[in-house]
C-alpha cells in the first residue's frame, strides 16, 4: 500500500511540475519585450526586391536581427528563429540585394551604399508602443 501511495504521489508531483514549466515558458515569450517588425523594400520605380537580407543592427548592443523579402519585398525580422522580432531601441539598417551565382552575378538594381550601416542613411526605432512597419524605397546604383 505504502508504495502505490509514494509511486501515485510521485506522479503527481511530475504532472504538476510539467504544468509548472510549460506556463513559465509561456509567461516568458509573452513578456520577452521583443517587438515584431515587417516592412516592405521596393526599388525607385516601384517594383518589389525579392530574395534581398534586410539586417537591423542594434546601436546600442550590436546584435543583429534579419529577415528575408519574399516575391511582394516583405519582411519580418528574427534573431534565432524567424519572426522572432528585436529589442526596443536605435537600430541600424543594411539591405543586401541577392545577385545570383558569384561566377554570373546579375547587375545592380539598388545602390551599393544598402551594404553598410555607415552609408546605408536606414535608421529605424523600434518601440513597443510605435510603429512596427518599416517600408524602404531603394535608389538605383
């Protein structure tokens, strides 16, 4: 008897104990602080960029969130898992246009100065009571 009573109570213990780790992991991911950001890139004349990287650099931290334009050139951001969404704060945006093979790469159709944090003029504020879209127009090379 002693030992149904020690193997049922054992049970219980592991049901309640799963139950507790799955609410507080659902309690985590609610309050992550993390904001999801989409946005559209399209170039000059209007037309979408598809397969490009669109990074967004953290001033503060440095650390990194990306996402990749589909055929529309929409986005979400993600760090480790796609659409996971950024930290609130400054961020610096790059926008890096996919040319094909490296032996016949396609010409340019947005300017060079999209690679780099420093030439790029992206900036974007992430703030969980703001603005979640970031729509960018592309100049031409």
């Amino acid at each position: 008897m002693f030992g149904d009573e020690l193997c049922f109570s054992l049970r219980t213990q592991a049901r309640y104990a799963v139950l507790l780790c799955a609410a507080l992991l659902t309690a985590g991911c609610r309050d992550s602080g993390r904001v999801e950001i989409q946005g559209q890139v399209t170039r000059k004349d209007g037309s979408p960029l598809v397969g490009a990287r669109v990074t967004f650099r953290s001033v503060a931290t440095g650390t990194s969130a990306m996402g990749f334009t589909d055929s529309d050139g929409r986005y979400t951001l993600g760090t480790s898992r796609p659409g996971e969404g950024v930290m609130p704060g400054e961020y610096e945006v790059t926008v890096f246009e996919d040319l094909g093979p490296d032996l016949t790469p396609r010409p340019r159709t947005i300017h060079a100065g999209y690679l780099s944090t420093q030439t790029s003029g992206l900036k974007f504020t992430v703030d969980p009571s703001g603005p979640t879209t970031f729509d960018m127009v592309l100049l031409p090379p």
